[in-house]
C-alpha cells in the first residue's frame, strides 16, 4: 500500500523508514489462527477439537465446520470495522499447526500461508499495522491451554528439534513477507515459561534464562540473516511478565513486550477497593505498571516497550463499571508511560472481548450448557472450584512443605481438572451439536461471530477515548 512505510526501532520510539514516530494502538485477533475455549465457547484445546470433529464429521465437515468458524472470527469487515475505531495495529496470534504437521516438521503448509496473505493483504488495503505473533511453538512454549496444550508439559524448552522447528518457521516468515510494510513486527514468542517442562505448579518459579535468552538469540540472528530491519518482538519470561534475567538488548530493532493482567482487571471484587487481599486505586495500578520488570527494562535501556496484551474479564454484571474503569486506568498508564499496546482481544462470547456474540444467537444458546458445567469449575462461587479447594488444601496439610503457597496450589489444581479432565469429558458433547447438521445450517449458527452479529460491549468505549491522538 503507498501509504504505509514500513516501521523500524530509533531509539525509544518506533518510527517510520523515514523518521517520524508511530505510537502503535490497536487489538489481538485472537481465537483465530489460534483459537482458544473461553473465547470461541469449546472445550479442550484447539487441537483436541480438531481431532474429534474429523472424528465425527469426517475430514471435510471437520474442514467445513473451521473455515465457518474462522471467517466468522475474522473478516475484511472487521479490519474497517477496527480501523475505523481509530486502531493502527492489529496482533494476530498464530498457532505454528496452520503452517507445519508434527508428523511433517520442516515441511510448510500453503493454505496457512493463504490464510494469513488474505488478512495481510486486508491489513494492507486499509492501512493497518500487523504483528505477528507466535501464540503456539512446536512443543509448547507454555503449559497452559493458550499454547494448544493439552499435557501441561512446555516441551519446547527440552527438545532441540522443536527450536530448530521455531527457528525455521520464522525464517519461512520472515523470507516469505522480506520487506512487507505492512507487518510492523514478528513477536517471536507468546508468553514463554522456560522453566516449567514438566507443568507451572505450586512452588517459587525460576526462570531459566540461559534458555530463553539463547532461544531468541539464535531466532534474532536466523531472521536478521534474512530481513535486516524487521522489527523483532521479545516477551518477558513468565507469561510475559519477568525481564529481570534478559541479556541487554543485542541486535538494532528490537522492540520488548510485556503483558498486564493486575488483580482489578481479572479477580472477582469491586475496584477501587479491596481485591485479592490488597487495596486497590488508579495510584497503586499505575505503580503496578510503571514498576513492572517490563517497563524498568524498557527505560534502563532505553527501547520501546509494547504491552502485547492486556484485558478486563467480565464475569458479573455487576462489577461492569468496576472492570471498565480498572481497564481505562490501565490504558492511561501505558499512554503516560509512552508503551504501544493491543488488548486483549476484539471478539469472543462474552469474556473479554470488545465485539461478543448476542446471548440470544443460537450458537450461544447452544453451548451455554457447557459453559455452565465449566462455571462450576472457574468461578468462585462454583460447587466444582469450592470442592478443588478442599481437596488441594488437604494436599498441601500432607505434604507439608511450606514452601507450597496455597491460593497457587488451589489454582493449579483447579486448572489441571478442569483444563486436562473436565473439558476432555465435555469436547465429546461440543462437537455432537453440529453432527447432523447441514453445512448450511452451521454456516448460520456460527453467523453469530460475525462483526454485524455481536454486540459492542462498554469496553469498546472506554479503549476508543484512548485512540484517534
């Protein structure tokens, strides 16, 4: 597109090839290329889902039922829709399986690629900014479910061949899209735990530095051998929030990432006001940030920080205005900061997203049974979570190992049943609401997800005060 330069690092800022600066604004596309439950209303991890729909509906009804799903997700429509809010940039989140088979490494996948060409060449047309992001690796860099794992084993950091794997996608991307203004930067690796191989559980976590920053040294240097100028997008360790081991910035252009979820914006409770144990106002969410290993990176060494995700989850309707105004005092926070930023996320059925689908769509209604037996599990009033409870304490009471946090223990073991048993129990159901369905008649129902179906939920408005300046 003429209009677009392409972005490279000065200093601080990210600019344009020729100098001025680009302050970036804008939203993850997530749970498209990588989808995810809590957002697209399925059980299980993507992959899982994948396998049980060719199950039972065969390869092509499987095949039918992702790309309704997908463009649903995600359109030309939604780029003007975006673009007209007043973003510039939108992170796509990708799982490496539309690109590569485990049982093919090293072999690429063109459809993928045309997949991504398409909303590349949408972002072009209207001049928006894409950054893609490696949401899931080969081997996983991560245990939880947002990296497609279904194991809570982060393999990546133990078998070389899927770094190599890491390592020779991004040079497929980075030869594939040489000199693309469009893509203002590859984020090479969503939220890594490095030191989590065999699960993140319960007990004072470690980063094992020599890991990471070897990882991304080796990723730097594969892609700068191919596009010297790319922007190359480094997260903290530990879903993105420690930066404390990283080894100083060691190539041009590279921008640092971290992501924010503070108490305010993802615990049940009433802001300002006591959450989770602490008092909490603008001032002490502003600290929160402004002290954050990513950003005393960011001005020791003098490099743009992006905060890659950020986000308010909606759990009651009653805490709506409470969520809201944690959400815009965090925005506020990045702006005085001088940090780009893209929340998280545009769509979904009725968590986190800025467009949810109409709880009176059929899709909605359809699953809301489901969703109800994974409340009980996820939700502090929930039957299911106050059981997890008491079985975890009695499990920290046997050990007896003071070094086990108990608010930690209860969370991971609620989350392996529900993540690894629970939603294993529920994907069968999921799927056998679309069996026997026309393709026509999915095409409509996942019709909910389109930008002219869902709903404008309050947080639109308070991120859209922030963008157009």
């Amino acid at each position: 597109m003429i209009g677009m330069q392409r972005l490279i690092v000065k200093g601080n800022q990210i600019a344009t090839s020729d100098g001025k600066e680009v302050k970036l604004r804008g939203a993850n596309i997530g749970a498209w290329m990588n989808l995810e439950n809590f957002l697209n209303g399925y059980p299980g991890s993507e992959s899982a889902l994948r396998n049980e729909f060719a199950l039972r509906l065969g390869e092509s009804g499987a095949a039918h039922f992702f790309e309704r799903l997908l463009s649903g997700m995600f359109s030309e429509e939604d780029v003007v829709f975006l673009k007209a809010c007043g973003m510039n940039v939108l992170r796509i989140p990708v799982n490496y399986r539309h690109f590569e088979s485990d049982l093919q490494p090293f072999v690429y996948r063109e459809e993928g690629f045309k997949l991504l060409d398409q909303a590349l060449e949408w972002c072009e047309k209207h001049e928006m900014y894409a950054i893609l992001d490696m949401h899931t690796a080969p081997g996983f860099q991560s245990p939880d479910w947002h990296s497609d794992n279904s194991s809570q084993r982060a393999y990546f950091w133990e078998h070389i061949q899927f770094q190599d794997r890491f390592i020779t996608l991004w040079e497929h991307f980075a030869a594939r899209y040489r000199g693309r203004a469009v893509i203002a930067g590859f984020d090479l690796l969503n939220e890594p735990v490095s030191n989590a191989s065999y699960g993140r559980f319960p007990a004072q976590y470690r980063s094992d530095w020599d890991k990471i920053n070897g990882v991304y040294r080796r990723a730097v240097e594969a892609i700068r051998a191919i596009d010297a100028e790319r922007i190359l997008i480094l997260e903290g360790d530990y879903l993105g929030f420690y930066f404390e081991g990283f080894e100083a910035p060691f190539a041009e252009h590279l921008v640092y990432s971290s992501h924010l979820y503070p108490p305010p914006a993802v615990k049940e409770g009433h802001y300002p006001g006591v959450i989770d144990g602490e008092e909490w106002d603008k001032e002490k969410l502003r600290q929160a940030f402004f002290e954050s290993e990513g950003a005393q990176f960011a001005r020791k060494h003098n490099v743009p920080l992006l905060v890659g995700e950020f986000g308010a989850l909606y759990i009651h309707p009653e805490e709506l205005e409470s969520r809201n105004r944690a959400l815009g005092d965090m925005i506020e926070a990045f702006e005085d900061f001088g940090a780009h930023w893209t929340v998280w996320t545009f769509k979904d059925i009725g968590h986190m997203g800025l467009l949810q689908i109409d709880p009176s769509s059929e899709y909605a209604r359809m699953i809301a049974p489901l969703l109800q037996v994974e409340y009980a599990f996820n939700r502090d009033d929930g039957w299911g979570r106050q059981q997890v409870a008491v079985m975890a304490d009695r499990m920290k009471e046997a050990i007896e190992d003071a070094g086990i946090d108990r608010d930690l223990n209860r969370y991971f073991l609620e989350m392996s049943v529900r993540e690894n048993y629970l939603q294993v129990l529920l994907l069968p159901s999921y799927v056998k609401l679309f069996e026997g369905q026309t393709p026509e008649r999915i095409e409509s129902i996942l019709e909910a997800f389109r930008e002219d179906r869902c709903l404008r939920h309050d947080s639109l408005g308070v991120v859209k005060r922030f963008l157009n300046s």
